[in-house]
C-alpha cells in the first residue's frame, strides 16, 4: 500500500525546520524534493526511533534522540551522506530519494545554509504487503 504523501515542506523560504511525519509504519520512505527561484541551499533529513517525537532544533541527547539520515538518490542510485544532505546550488531541480528509515519512526526535514530560493519536500510511506 502506498500512502498519500505527506507535505513536509511547502514552498520554505528559509532555514528551519519543516512538518514532522510519522514514519514507524513504513517499510520504505521516499522523498521528492522541488526547488524553485534559484534555489541556493541544503536539506537534509532528521530522523528518530523514540517513541516521542524529537527536537531536531535541540542537542542531540540520550533524552532528544535523532540524527541525520541519508538517502538514496533515485536516478543513480548514489548514497547522499545524512550530515552533508542534499545540495543545491542556483539551479532549481526535482529529486527523488528513498530513505535510510531502517527502525525510524519520526522524519524531519530540515534547511541549512539558504541563501536564495524556496523548497517543497513531500514523503510517501510504503508498506509492501499491505
């Protein structure tokens, strides 16, 4: 079964954090990423397997537990390390990714370093036998 996708970020023009979505159900995760207006940033994906949710915007500790994942990129198939994220630079694009959500109930996307431009991000949760 394929779930609707959540809208995790919508049209964000500027650094943070976006909706966190609940992700301990899904077998797989995939991510699809828009930017727009030259866009000049990085997102990269937190993610928890506390049972509450996280806050990604506090240290990580024994009590806030998250950090950040990587993901699958779906046209190559190369690996985008968690801490580095996705990277993009003046040129708007649309990517797909699959998540690392290996035991992780909790996805957070999050924006560093922008200096131009907005992103949209929607997550889709898959259950195969469902």
């Amino acid at each position: 079964m394929i779930a609707d996708p959540y809208t995790l970020l919508n049209a964000k023009a500027g650094t943070g954090v976006g909706n966190m979505a609940f992700i301990g159900d899904a077998e797989a995760v995939n991510i699809d990423v828009n930017t727009a207006s030259s866009a000049n940033l990085t997102v990269k994906f937190a993610t928890s397997n506390q049972k509450d949710p996280p806050t990604v915007t506090s240290a990580q500790s024994s009590t806030n537990q998250w950090d950040y994942a990587d993901v699958l990129d779906k046209e190559d198939g190369v690996s985008i390390d968690g801490d580095t994220g996705f990277v993009v630079a003046g040129s708007d694009d649309h990517r797909m990714f699959e998540l690392n959500n290996s035991g992780a109930r909790w996805l957070i996307p999050v924006i560093t370093a922008r200096t131009a431009g907005s992103v949209t991000v929607h997550a889709t949760c898959i259950n195969h036998n469902q």
